[in-house]
C-alpha cells in the first residue's frame, strides 16, 4: 500500500484526478493493473484519502491554545514551510484540485471553514487583548498559506529563478522561516527576537 500511495501521490501531483489513470499509478507501484485492483477498489477512493491526509496535516498546525500570538503565528508558518518542503506533492494535489474546482472538496469544506473561523476569532481575540494591531484575520491567514505553499506548489518557479543552474533547489528552509515569520509579524505589529 505504501508504494501505491507514493506511486498515486506522484501521479495525482503531477496529472490531477482527470489526467490520472489506475494504469499509470499501477505501472509506477511496479504492479500489474489487476494487482493494484486487488488493494484497492478505484483511484477515486485513493485520491479521496490523499485529500484527506492533507486536511488532517492543516488541522493541527495552529496551536490555539497559545495565548502568544508571535510563537503561534511563528510556529504556525513553520509548520506549513515545513510541509510545503517535506511533502510539495500532496500540497500540489490540493492546489491542483482547487484549481479545477474544488469539487472533491465538498465534504472538507464545512470543517475547514469552522477551522478557519476558530483561528480568525483567536486573532481577533488578540486584537482585542492589544497582543497585535488590527489585520483582517482571513487576509492574514490566506497570505500565510500563499507565501508557504507557494515553496511547494512553485517550488520550480523559485529554482528558476533563485538558482537556475542547480535542478532540485530549495531555499535554506531556517533562514526562510525567519524571514516571512519577522516580516508576518511585523506586519501585524508584534515584536520580533
């Protein structure tokens, strides 16, 4: 299963659900397409679970329960540079799926849109408090996940245009996380170390 998985994670980053096909994934798990049959039943099933790893990994990276919004904010880009570096396939997957319409999504949505109010009332919240200046707690959020994902979903972009003659490029992933947290926070008027 966990050569399918890679073998699908591949496939689906690369082609979509539309432009994959249960041959492709098979021949790059090194089966036969009546083997891969036998583990599971189609690849809109597989694709469902991809989908649904990557809402599991969002889901428990903001740490509401901090009542210090430079270490959660910190933390927070993080953990998504991380992912974005760690696992751009799957970040890749669902980028790609938004882009073509987020219909897979439906299910996700009603929870990741109760996520994102907690997180949006925990800035609010310490906007009240005067822990950080007032920001649209949505814009903030959503520029969070487009300048981290951006590592992963453009991660050929940044090796083009960073450091063209070295395929495979990624940014110092330490130096990069510094840089967008100081300039997040910032913007939001926190202290930085």
């Amino acid at each position: 299963m966990a050569a399918i998985r890679e073998a699908a994670i591949a496939e689906f980053s690369e082609n979509g659900l539309k432009g994959t096909s249960t041959q492709a994934i098979a021949a790059r798990a090194g089966l036969t397409k009546p083997q891969l049959h036998y583990y599971i039943k189609g690849k809109e099933e597989l694709y469902e679970e991809l989908l649904m790893s990557v809402m599991s990994d969002w889901k428990g990276m903001f740490d509401a329960g901090s009542t210090d919004p430079g270490k959660v904010l910190g933390d927070y880009i993080r953990s998504k540079l991380d992912q974005a570096f760690d696992k751009p396939e799957i970040s890749r997957i669902f980028t790609r799926e938004v882009l073509d319409g987020g219909k897979n999504l439906a299910k996700f949505w009603p929870d990741s849109r109760a996520r994102t109010r907690e997180k949006a009332n925990i800035i609010n919240s310490w906007i009240a408090r005067g822990l950080m200046q007032p920001v649209d707690p949505y814009v903030l959020l959503m520029s969070i996940w487009s300048m981290t994902q951006f590592y992963a979903d453009s991660a050929v972009q940044v090796q083009q245009l960073v450091n063209p003659g070295q395929p495979g490029f990624q940014p110092d992933r330490e130096a990069l996380v510094k840089e967008l947290t100081a300039l997040v926070l910032r913007g939001c008027g926190i202290p930085t170390a």
